[in-house]
C-alpha cells in the first residue's frame, strides 16, 4: 500500500471485540501463519467492529486517505476472524473520492478473486482469507469498503487491506481459497480433536475447543458445534456479558504455561482450564474449556458486588449465571487431569500420521495417484455416509497430504470435492420420484435440513425446486 500520508478511519470506531483496538493493524505486514501454532492465529492481528451482543449496527464503513492522490486498479483485502456471531461482508461497495470534486464515486466494474461468498453464515470461512478486487486504473484520493456486516451481532472483522497498481491484473489473480493453515491441523484432522471434546461433554458436561477448531471443522462436526454454542447468543451467559462490559481484556490473555492450569476470572469467581499441546517442547497451540462458575467458598454477595460494579441487573446476572456450568475447585482439578490425557491422546495420534506419512512417502508413486485413489473412494463410497477422515484411514495418509495434494490438482481442499460430487450424485437421484428427499439426504450422510442448506447453495435451489424443475 502507499503508506505515505496515510489515513485510516473506521466506522463504526467504538470497537467492543476481542480484536486490536488500533485501526493501524489494518496495514501493518501479517506474519507469516502458514503451518504456525494455534497461538499464532491471535485476533490482536485483526480490527473488528464489534460492539455488543446482538447489536445490529447498520453500516461499516472502512476509509484510507492520502495527502496526494494515487494510482490503483487492486485492493487485497485480507479478512480476519469469523466467529459464530459475526465477523464477514453480507454486501460490499467500493468507493473513491479524487482531488477535483470531493466526491464519493462508486469502483465500478469490480472483479473479486477469488469469488466471496456474501451468504450470512460462519461456515465455509477461514480465517485470514485473501482476496483481490480487481478493477479499471483509478486515480484516487481516498478509497472506502462500505457494506453491512454479517451474523447475529452484525459486524465485520479484517487483518490487512492494501492498494496497488499492479501491471497484469490477470496475472495476479489468486486461484482457489487462499487461507494458511495451522501447523495443528496439518497434523491431525480437527474432527478428530472434535469428537474427543465431544467425550470430555457427554462425560462431564464442560465443552472444550482447541484455538479456532471451528473454522476447519467438516459440515456434520460444524453443525455440531453451532448447535451446542448458538444458545450462548440468545440466552448468553453471565461470562459473555461480563466480557462484553470488560471490553473481552480476559479473553486476549494467553497464558505462557507449559503445564495445565486454572485461570481464574472475576475475582476468582470464574474459572477456565487452559492445557498446551507440547511436542518436543514446542507448543502447537492450546486446548481451553468454557467457563464455568467455582463453587468453593460462594457467596453471593460477592457476585451481587460483581453484578453493581459492571451495571448489571441483579435478576438478569443471577438468570444468565443460570446457562453456566456450577462446579467445585476438586472437580475442575479432576477435569484437568482428563484434558492432560486428551492432549496425550492427539500427541498420540499426530505422530501415529507422522509415522504413516513417512511410510506413504516412501511408498506411493505420487500424488496424481493419491488423488486418484481418493476419488475412487469417493465415488464407491458417497451412499455409506462417507467422510474425509475415513478416505484417510483407507489410504493412510495425513489430511494435511492429501489437501496439499488436492489444492495443487484441483485448486480446493478434498471436501469440496466430497460435496461436490455428493451434491453430483443427489441431482441423480432427485430425478427419481420414488425417492423421498429425507432418504436421498440419509443416503448421502446429511440430515434433511443440512442437505437441503447445502444443495441450494450449491446449485441455487433447494432439492424440492430443482425436482420440479426437471420435471417441466
């Protein structure tokens, strides 16, 4: 970007969220997170508009200005973190302002590379996902990205947003998804990490998340995991709300321990666990339970004292207190020792695939046959329900392998591929009356309502539609 002169406004400017609270991170360099730790991927790195809650806040508005104009035909844009309750673009404009009548014009004839999917919803997002908007040589003053954000708090979140002239704007398109991936993920497939926490919940009730899980979950484990957490937005807990009137200061501290702890919240009257995934001394990132509530020693009033100092209801406190898990100081050191297995278990398995990974190296001819076998599996397997971790098992190789493998032949990562091909083979059978549309979506793996989402994005109708259609 030209960073002489450069001015930098956003709207809205009260920023509430985890995320920086200096606009200037917007064009400072990105490090370098491809293959990092988890503990990388911090949201002190990226500028979101968050205030509140639910607070629907109408227009972003994000505005770079400089003392003399410039010359432009590209902005990359570098989003940041989509969390559940927002953090994306639902419509997007883009302006300019020159020197001679002071004026806000729109960019015209914009070209988004690769394309952004402006549907309101986390899923499919990655954080620090790139993008290029392409357009005609511009002589500008000042640029703005102006459009709403999305999700249930309605706001944006970005990492970097530069401007360039660059000579071949075709040459410099960016082909496929453009996002790194943590080291962790590489490693281990996060399902695997999903359905591990998902023991931990059923056993004690706490839920646990390793650093950003979410955003690399598959469909069927994504769906899991909005369904246990999309509660927290409409019936939010006293730890959510105390964090949105501290301005989330608890939230962006991390913890340099090698060793399991209980970091304790609000004047130790809240607790969450923090256990590090060490191999060979280097941390890979952290596993971090929801909060709970300590029962040791309760008293009331000190949370009643707690509720004054942050301006809140005592009824809505004591209400919202009532969505937390309540728990004794003993339990929580119990529930540690359980995470430290946990972590032992994905230690485990990571190098179970770095094993397996140096086997298949010395093995396999290549990758156009390792894509080839996993496309076979694919199709022979799309009516069993089939999921990517069991097409790893099958060819023994890491998930990390097998989507560097697929984003070099294919440009995309070997689940879209997957669906893809599911959704191929439900047009097929939506052809065939007989076939109820709850046992089509059954056959394929999806419950009706998820496959239906899925179809209609897919091919721009929902599965009902496109029957009929065919049928005309």
């Amino acid at each position: 970007m030209h960073n002489s002169d450069l001015k930098i406004e956003v709207s809205p400017s009260d920023s509430n969220g985890v995320a920086s609270r200096s606009i200037s991170v917007l064009c400072e360099d990105l490090l370098d997170l491809e293959n990092a730790s988890l503990d990388c991927y911090s949201p002190q790195l990226t500028y979101d508009t968050f205030q509140n809650l639910g607070n629907k806040q109408g227009e972003n508005c994000y505005t770079f200005s400089w003392d003399k104009a410039v010359e432009i035909n590209q902005i990359v844009m570098t989003m940041g973190f989509p969390f559940t309750d927002g953090g994306w673009w639902t419509n997007l404009v883009l302006k300019y302002k020159n020197n001679r009548d002071n004026i806000w014009h729109t960019i015209t004839r914009t070209q988004f590379s690769p394309n952004y999917n402006f549907m309101d919803t986390s899923f499919g997002r990655f954080p620090y996902e790139k993008y290029q908007i392409n357009f005609p040589k511009l002589k500008v003053a000042a640029f703005q990205l102006r459009g709403i954000g999305g999700g249930y708090s309605s706001f944006t979140s970005l990492s970097n947003i530069e401007a360039n002239l660059v000579e071949n704007v075709d040459a410099e398109r960016i082909k496929g998804r453009n996002y790194p991936m943590p080291k962790l993920y590489n490693l281990i497939s996060p399902d695997k990490i999903w359905h591990l926490g998902d023991c931990l919940f059923k056993a004690t009730g706490i839920h646990f998340v390793t650093t950003q899980l979410q955003y690399y979950l598959t469909a069927e484990s994504y769906s899991e995991f909005y369904n246990m957490y999309e509660p927290q937005y409409t019936t939010p807990s006293v730890w959510r709300l105390l964090n949105d009137k501290d301005h989330w200061e608890h939230y962006s501290e991390v913890s340099e321990s090698d060793k399991i702890i209980t970091q304790k919240y609000f004047r130790g009257l809240f607790a969450q666990i923090n256990g590090p995934i060490l191999m060979n001394g280097i941390s890979l990132g952290s596993i971090l339970t929801y909060p709970l509530v300590l029962l040791d020693n309760i008293d009331i009033q000190q949370h009643k004292s707690l509720a004054l100092e942050y301006e809140m209801d005592w009824d809505n406190y004591e209400s919202s207190m009532n969505n937390m898990i309540c728990m004794s100081i003993e339990r929580v050191d119990g529930i540690a020792s359980l995470i430290g297995f946990i972590i032992h278990e994905i230690l485990h398995q990571v190098q179970h695939a770095q094993i397996l990974n140096r086997k298949e190296l010395e093995t396999r001819p290549g990758k156009e046959s390792l894509i080839q076998d996993a496309l076979t599996i694919m199709e022979q397997d799309l009516e069993s329900g089939i999921y990517i971790d069991s097409i790893l098992e099958k060819l023994h190789v890491s998930y990390h392998q097998l989507s560097v493998a697929f984003k070099q032949s294919h440009g995309t990562t070997p689940n879209k591929v997957l669906s893809e091909l599911k959704m191929d083979r439900a047009k097929k059978y939506l052809a065939d009356k007989r076939l109820r549309i709850i046992d089509i979506a059954a056959t394929l793996g999806y419950t009706e309502n998820h496959f239906i989402r899925n179809f209609k994005k897919k091919i721009g109708k929902t599965p009902g539609e496109y029957r009929k259609s065919i049928s005309q």
